[in-house]
C-alpha cells in the first residue's frame, strides 16, 4: 500500500465534477418543464451549480423538441424534467486542474462522462 494516499489535484478536481453533476440531475429532476419555461430553468440550472466550488462553467441545454414531442401526446401543458430532456457541459478547475464533464443522452439514458483532464 502506497505510502502517501492523499488525493492527486486530478482526482479531486474529477470528486469535484461528480458532485455538481449530482447536485445539478438531483436538484432539478422532476421540475416542470415547458417549451416556454425551458430557457429560464436551463439559466437557473447553471447559476445555482455555478455557485459550488471549484466550478468554472456550466452549460445546460433543454432538449425542447423532445419536450414538444412528449408533450405532442399529451393533454398537459409541461412535463416533469429529466436527464432524457438534457445536454450537461460542467468544466471545474481545481489547483489549476481543469476538468471537463458532459451529459447526453446515450442509448436512451442520459450518461454523465468524464471527457478530459487537464493540468
């Protein structure tokens, strides 16, 4: 066992990624979501996450016409928010390692992905 078991600035900025991207899907699941109000939540979506630590920049892209198509077969006006509905870019810089993380739908289910490290 390595003598020296303290988290590498990569490891923890990757830690770092991983909670927003848990605090951004399970803050906002279940929201309700229109074509209309996509916009406003897809802002306060990445002000609210912007706020954590470490966190550089967060995009969020709501998927409004497979909002429209849900709410095509519907009698509603919206629908619940989920990852299905949502494209995530969340880049942290932690001791100046910047790490940048995506979420997209992947055969049907919306995959959160590490796509580089930097240092």
């Amino acid at each position: 066992m390595p003598a020296d078991e303290t988290p590498t600035d990569a490891e923890t900025a990757c830690f770092e990624a991983g909670i927003k991207f848990g605090s951004l899907y399970h803050q906002f699941a279940g929201t309700p979501v229109s074509p209309e109000s996509a916009p406003d939540l897809a802002t306060a979506m990445e002000e609210s996450i912007e706020n954590q630590p470490h966190c550089r920049a967060v995009t969020v892209d709501v998927r409004t016409a497979e909002l429209e198509a849900e709410l095509a077969e519907s009698t509603a006006d919206y629908t619940e928010l989920t990852g299905r509905f949502l494209e995530v870019e969340i880049v942290v810089d932690y001791e100046g390692c910047t790490v940048v993380t995506r979420m997209a739908m992947e055969d049907g289910y919306p995959l959160m992905r590490l796509e580089s490290v930097r240092e």
